[in-house]
C-alpha cells in the first residue's frame, strides 16, 4: 500500500448501501453523530443510490463528506479511499444483498472492520475486525478471533 496522506485526525469511512430510511441507517446515525469532531473526521461512502427521506437528509448532515459512490466500481471505490486518506473503513452491508465486498478486499483502507450490517464474521482474510456487542459475542464466549478476524466488543 502507498504512502496514505497524513492528518491530524483519524479518518473513519462508513461504506454502505443503506444510507437511506433503513433498519442500519437508524441504529447507527446517533453514532456518526457523537464523533468528537476535534479527532476524527468521518466519512461515509453510500453505494445504495440516492434517497430522499428524512434518515437520509440526517444522516448527509452528520458526516464530514457524503460521497455518492454508487456509479463507481469496487476498484476506483477503494482507491477513493485510498486517496482520501482514509485510516478506518467500516462495511455496514457485509454479506448481505447489496454488498459491495471487493472494495475491502482491494484493501480501501490499513484496517478494516465489519459492523452491524451483518452480525457475525465474514470470514473473510480482508476483514481485520468484527465489531460487536456482548449480544453478538457473548463475554462468556472468550473467544477473541474467529476465521482470522479479531473482536472488539463494544463497551458500554
């Protein structure tokens, strides 16, 4: 991978094709909402097509660019974030009907983490995180990895 542009802030990307009036869209907003500004920067990535809704206008107002990346590919989707610097890209589709899995498999950014769109491990070398909360993985589970992906629980 070359050289990432660097910033004071972490750059998290949200990549998703449910930016819209939908089950993601509305567990999540409160969150990109609550990012401290001051150290992150974030991004989202929607790949579903435009939307006119009410979710939709909330959720273009809490990031710090909503990109439209639904007429682009996998590979110039992942080098978008690439250029943008991006730190942290987070797939909120996972393997669901409309996921665009191959940008993360073209590495769009150093870590990668699967959350809430799909709840559980893809599986899949690329995917370097599964975040989730002790529903998902149970803390008397233990376990720590599955299929080559680490766990980070959240706390609450």
């Amino acid at each position: 991978m070359s050289r990432r542009p660097r910033s004071d802030k972490i750059r998290i990307a949200y990549i998703s094709a449910d930016f819209r009036d939908h089950p993601v869209s509305l567990l999540t907003a409160g969150l990109f909402e609550s990012h401290d500004r001051s150290k992150f920067e974030i991004i989202a990535l929607a790949y579903g097509g435009e939307a006119h809704d009410p979710v939709r206008t909330r959720l273009e107002g809490a990031f710090d660019r909503f990109i439209d990346v639904s007429a682009m590919s996998d590979a110039e989707t992942a080098s978008l974030a690439r250029e943008l610097g991006v730190d942290i890209a987070v797939d909120l589709t996972g393997f669901t009907g409309a996921n665009r899995t191959k940008i993360f498999a073209l590495r769009a950014a150093p870590i990668q983490l699967s959350y809430i769109g799909y709840l559980g491990t893809m599986g899949a070398p690329y995917m370097d995180y599964l975040l989730a909360d002790a529903t998902v993985i149970p803390m008397r589970s233990g376990r720590t990895t599955w299929s080559g992906s680490s766990a980070c629980r959240a706390i609450r």
